[in-house]
C-alpha cells in the first residue's frame, strides 16, 4: 500500500477546520498507510465520532518534529495548517489553506483553497501563479443532516472565541439584533448559539449581554444533538466579519455550518461577505444581508411570510447538495491524481 503523511494543526476543535481536514485523510485511508503529525495529543476515535462524526480508526499518529517528517519518504503528504507549511519528502505535496492571512514559505507544495474568495487572496496577497492554486470546496456530510419538525428558532454554530482579525463571529451583533427583535414585539422564538468556548471571559459577556431573553447557549455539544437544533431552526444567522469589515481574513472564507443548515432546511441570513456567496444566491435559498438592520428586517420579513420561508428552506436542501462529501471526494482524487 503507498504510504501517505500529514501534518495537521486543526485537530482537537469543534470546528470546520477539523471536519474539512479529517475528512480528507478519510478520503485517502482506502488507498494509503497514513501518518498523522500533530503539534499535540490527538483526541480518541469516540471523541471524533460522538462530536464531529468522524472515523479516525486505523491512523499512525506521532508527535511533529520536522526530522522526523523529513526522514521518511511519502507517495503523498497533505499540510493543514492556518499557520505554516512544513517540509516534506513526498513525490506529491498539497497545502490546505484556509485564508492566507499569515505569510511563510510554501516550498514545491499544490495549494488547495476552500473557496475562489481564499484562492483570489492567495494570488493577490502571496504573489502565487493561478496554475499553483486549486479550489476544493470543503467535504461537507450534508446527507447527515435533515429537516425535522420546524420550531421558532434561529441558530447559530460557531467558535465562541473574541473577534479577531482571522476570524470574527459578529456574536455580539446577533445577540443585541435578537434583544430588539424580542423588544419590538417578537414573541414565542428563540435563538440559539453553539460552539465551543475558546474565550471564557468573551463568553461571559455573551451571557450577561443575553440575560434576560430567550438566548439559549449550547457548548461543546455532541454532533446528534447539533443535528436536532439545526433541523428545528428555521432560520440560520451568520455574521462573520461584520465587526472587521475591512479585514479580508474576519470575513467567512467559505461557511460549512452554513451548508450544514442549508441541508437541515434552516433558511440562510448571512452576511454578504467573503465566501458566503458561492454558497447560495441572495433571493433563491436565502438572505445576504448588509448589516444588523437589514438582518433584522429580512428575518422579520420571513416570519411574516412563512410560505415564503418554507419555499426557501426547500431550495437550501437542494442547493446545500452541491457541496455534499462525495462531490469533494471525486475532485479530490482527481486533483492528487493528476
């Protein structure tokens, strides 16, 4: 069997970075004895399954160290990683980059970009040729996720962690266009935010800020019941990058929870930025927004029009499928094929 390596700094967090990068070595398990270097402890195979739905059986993991990397020679190694690439001895070599908001060298590596917005910026930010960089959409389970007797809720999945250049949430804008939704006479829906805690004091905030309405925050939960609140939501919000808008890398590279609401009928309200538009047209299977303003009148505007709102929810199924796993698995293989 050929023997392929990775090196993976997106490996013990409830986030599409996890998911995007196990997937793909779930892709080359049928076809390669595979190394795994992490800068770290890897979570058990139970912990992948019961949170991400994720099969990390039959893995070789080891600690990263470049000599260790370096010595051994590979058909194959995949790099994922938001902050470096390392050297490798392998007749293929591809780098996953999620946004190039940092800068280091990328050496005789194929770049693999999760969306064009992240491949525009390669080329325009690092100086790389078109030929170096290919766009492969992140595999997303979409046939695990399925509508479910709608209730009135909107929800939201990401890292709770404080707005930063590389990735800002819009937590706090959500949560205060909710209170004036709840304020102008919205009654009987919630709203309900998940993710995983990576600033205690910012989410702290997030609860004193909530105090007082229907605000529900659900950490670290398992993936069966992330599926149970995506399938009750009718409507998904999504404001990444609205507290930086002029920083490229705040806004949403691509959006897989977004897709993962899509396919559980929750109706789409995003913020019009970054790669959230190549995942669905404004009008058809949902809504991009501007600001907190417009969010706030489209979901009011939905809430008013529920045919309309259930017209939507059934084109986000469909268009959801798009980005289905097997799609990216048949691209994938062609691209380290080629």
């Amino acid at each position: 069997m050929k023997k392929a390596g990775v090196f993976n700094e997106h490996y013990n967090l409830l986030g599409g970075g996890t998911v995007h990068s196990f997937k793909l070595v779930e892709f080359l398990k049928p076809y390669y004895d595979i190394d795994i270097y992490l800068p770290g402890i890897p979570k058990t195979e139970e912990w992948m399954d019961t949170f991400l739905n994720l099969d990390t059986s039959g893995l070789n993991f080891y600690e990263f160290k470049s000599e260790r990397v370096l010595k051994k020679k590979y058909d194959l190694f995949l790099n994922v990683s938001h902050w470096r690439i390392v050297e490798a001895n392998a007749k293929k070599k591809f780098a996953v980059v999620f946004f190039p908001q940092f800068f280091f060298p990328i050496y005789d590596y194929m770049l693999l970009a999760n969306s064009q917005y992240t491949k525009k910026n390669i080329i325009d930010r690092w100086k790389i040729s078109e030929d170096r960089v290919k766009v492969l959409y992140p595999p997303v389970m979409t046939k695990e996720f399925k509508p479910l007797e709608k209730t009135n809720s909107i929800v939201h999945v990401s890292r709770i962690a404080y707005p930063r250049p590389e990735a800002d949430k819009g937590h706090r804008q959500m949560i205060q266009a909710f209170k004036e939704l709840c304020d102008n006479g919205l009654k009987d829906w919630e709203f309900n935010i998940v993710g995983q805690v990576q600033d205690v004091e910012y989410f702290n905030e997030l609860q004193s800020l909530a105090s007082g309405y229907p605000i529900k925050f659900h950490k670290s939960i398992p993936f069966n019941q992330l599926k149970k609140l995506y399938g009750q939501a009718k409507i998904y919000w999504h404001l990444t990058g609205i507290t930086m808008p002029n920083e490229a890398g705040a806004q949403e590279h691509l959006g897989i929870v977004v897709i993962e609401a899509m396919a559980s009928g929750a109706v789409p309200v995003c913020l019009n930025t970054g790669g959230i538009r190549e995942i669905f047209r404004d009008g058809a299977e949902g809504c991009l927004v501007k600001n907190v303003k417009e969010l706030k009148n489209m979901t009011e505007f939905l809430i008013d029009n529920p045919h309309l709102c259930d017209k939507f929810s059934v084109a986000a199924q469909v268009k959801a499928e798009d980005f289905d796993e097997e799609i990216s698995k048949k691209k994938f293989y062609n691209i380290t094929n080629d």
